[in-house]
C-alpha cells in the first residue's frame, strides 16, 4: 500500500490523501484549502477517475463535513462512489439549501464507529472522534498487511472528549503510516491547554445573565458541541434560544436524541426568520419548509419586548433586520468562532457596526483541534512506525514532539511498507 497526500502536507485546508493497493486507489478527503475564494478557481488534484471515467478509482472518503476536507466534491463526476458518516451527508443535505458552493451527497456507504467495510482491497475501520465537526472520524486502512491510520480532525477538550479516552485506551494496533493532524501547532505552547466545552458553556451562563438585551451569539450552527453549550446555557439563564431557518434545518438533519432541535419535543428553542431569508426561502421554492415551525416562531414584533429573554444564533447580516424591530437594546454580540475571521471580510465589519451602535462585542471560543499535548497522547498511544504530519502550517515541529516523524510534501507517493499485522 502506499499513499500520497495531494494537499495538507504544509497546510490547514484542502486536506486530499490518495491510497493505493493493487491498482485500486481510494481518496480520504478532498476539502477546498481555507484561501481560496470561491470552488471555480480551484482545480481538483491530479487524481484519476475524478472527472473522466477510471474504474481503478473505488471510492472518496469524507473524515467529517468540514468544508476543508470535502470542498472539492461537488466538481467530482457524481457516479464515484461517496462514503461518509451518515449524519455528516444529513448536515451536508440541509446546508445544500442556503450555502453556496455545497452540494448534496448520494452516499454508497456510511461510515459506523468501529465497523470495518471493505472497499476492493482496502479495509476501512472508522473511529468516531471528538471534533468542532459533528460525526468526525478517524479511519484506519488496512490492505497488503500493513495499515494506515488518519486521525481526521479531533481535540480532546470537547463534548465527546470520552471517545477520545476510549481511542487512548483501545487504539488501532500496529500501525504503519500514522498521517496526524497538527492544527495546534504555533498555535499554542507544548504545555498549553485550550478550554473545554463545559468551561464555555460556564462563560456563556454569565454573559447571558449579564446582558439586559438579546446575547447575540455568532456561531456557525454546524458548530453542535457549540450549539448545544449556548443552548444549556440558556436554559441555565432562563433565556429562549431562536434560531434561523438555516440552523432549524441543521439541528433537525441531525435527529439525535441528546441535540436540541426547533420542534415540540424541545423547550427553549424557538424560530426567527430574518426578512431576507424569507424571501431567499421564497426565491429557492422551499418556503414550505417553515410548516414545520409552526408554534415554535417567534415574530419580528415580539422581539424588542421579548430580547432579555433571548439568545439568538446570529450572523452580522442580521443586525440590520434587529435594529429596524427595535431589538437591538441592551444586546450583546458574542462571537464563538475562530478570532482569525474578525481580520476582515463581514467579521470585520461587525466588530465596526459594533463599535459604532455601543454593542459590546466580545469573543467565547475554544479550538475544535487538540492542544499539543493531547497530539502527544494519541501519537503515543498509537505508537506508529511511521508519524506523517498533515494539516498543519508547523510540520517542522513535529519532530522534537513526537516519535518516528517522517516528512513528506504534497505529491510525493510515500510507502505505508514494513511490520506485518
Ligand atoms: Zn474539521
Ligand atoms: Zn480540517
């Protein structure tokens, strides 16, 4: 077996690793990189079989629906086999309707915690991980008695932070090609630990009883560990939390017994629907989607009176649409995303309109990757012949952090070879 890494060798973004064994060939991942502007202006790596007919190609394997891993998809000729977490092509469905640039899976098979399928020569087990991405995996390839293990994106400091303790404790054994995340890396010092979830949820518990207005919390809504902090707190700090069309739908494709979801099942979670997407909702003939809310709404004149006992999952498109019903006194916008975004772009331009109207504007975020420290533990638990880094901006580091670390660039065919399993 051997692989080669066709983006992510020096980088966060544009993850693609092409497998090989006996002539077949399987993709893990294929993400648009963090740069790039839009999907047109970046082409698919030199794998055969993406657009043109290749029947060595067998399949492409989505680790988790982050668009960095699985951004290129929508250009792939829609006849190639796609495998991925079920829920992940559910969450991928519900965004096809409101995000530019996605596209809506048909899925051959679904990845499963610690199921093994096979694929031609290759034996896939799945690893279900602890990531900002709900239903992330690791995955481990197993072909000509050797195996690869992936780690995906993962952290330890999370909500399923116990998965990550049983892959500590129950590891795949004998691993060859270990290709590991280093998100971290420059990120943060060897000994340095991001929050967790539940220190998150604390901050928010105290923001939301200090703020006399709406808390306008800025969180992608595909963020669940996230979605669900904000969500705990608010019934903590007896506020409501409303939620747009987009992330109705989201919540709802995940249909899991433990994440909050706009329906009569659930208190503390209703419906607001800005004006401009009632009309995208229009424009998109999907308007029927909002039968479904039916005794969850609430409307644009009951907000002003009703915002001391409300968080809303929020983008700075919506401020507009707050300020003419009058809502905006008193608020509060909390941004829980990655800072790196303030820079520029519509980020910047709500830390402004912030200033401007005297909103205090503040940031309640943890990493949705592992502090270096938790890397140590996996690598070491994993114990692998050989440590290949991957999406990372610091691969240099790995070395004096971990054993057997081999560096590799973009392009280069790497053998899994040696150890017998
Ligand atoms: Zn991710
Ligand atoms: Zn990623």
């Amino acid at each position: 077996m051997r692989i080669r890494i066709h983006r992510g060798s020096n980088e966060i973004g544009g993850s693609c690793i092409e497998v090989e064994s006996s002539g077949y060939r399987i993709l893990l991942d294929l993400g648009l990189p963090l740069t790039a502007p839009d999907l047109a202006s970046i082409p698919l790596p030199d794998v055969a079989g993406l657009t043109g007919t290749s029947s060595s190609l067998l399949a492409i394997v989505l680790s988790h629906g982050h668009r960095d891993h699985w951004g290129l998809m929508p250009k792939v000729r829609s006849d190639v086999p796609f495998v991925m977490g079920k829920v992940t092509s559910q969450i991928l469905k519900a965004a096809s309707d409101f995000v530019p640039d996605t596209f809506s899976p048909e899925v051959s098979t679904f990845l499963e915690h610690r199921k093994t399928l096979e694929i031609g020569p290759f034996k896939l087990t799945p690893y279900l991980m602890d990531h900002s991405g709900f239903d992330a995996y690791a995955i481990s390839v197993e072909a000509d008695d050797q195996r690869l293990f992936y780690s995906g994106d993962f952290r330890a400091h999370g909500r399923k932070s116990k998965l990550f303790d049983a892959l500590l404790h129950a590891p795949p054994r004998n691993v060859d090609l270990m290709l590991m995340e280093g998100s971290s890396l420059g990120r943060l010092a060897e000994h340095q630990q991001f929050p967790t979830e539940q220190e998150l949820e604390e901050v928010f518990v105290d923001r939301f009883k200090h703020t006399s207005g709406m808390a306008l919390v800025a969180c992608s809504a595909q963020n669940i560990d996230r979605v669900v902090s904000i969500y705990r707190a608010c019934k903590r700090s007896g506020r409501v939390l409303l939620v747009d069309a987009y992330a109705a739908e989201i919540l709802k494709a995940i249909d899991h017994d433990s994440i909050p979801k706009p329906t009569s099942d659930w208190t503390n979670i209703a419906v607001y629907l800005p004006q401009s997407q009632r009309r995208q909702l229009v424009r998109k003939g999907i308007a029927s989607i909002v039968d479904s809310y039916r005794g969850l709404r609430i409307w644009p004149d009951e907000l002003s009176a009703r915002s001391g006992a409300l968080a809303m999952l929020f983008r700075g498109w919506m401020l507009d649409d707050l300020e003419k019903v009058g809502a905006l006194q008193g608020a509060r916008v909390i941004w829980s995303q990655w800072d790196g975004y303030l820079k520029d772009g519509p980020g910047k331009k709500l830390v402004e309109t912030c200033a401007l109207k005297n909103i205090p504007f503040e940031v309640v975020h943890t990493s949705g990757h592992a502090s270096p420290s938790d890397l140590k533990r996996l690598a070491s638990a994993v114990g692998a012949r050989k440590l290949v880094p991957i999406h990372t901006f610091e691969r240099d580091r790995f070395p004096a952090l971990f054993e057997n670390v081999s560096i590799h660039n973009d392009g280069e065919w790497i053998e899994v070879a040696s150890g017998q399993i």
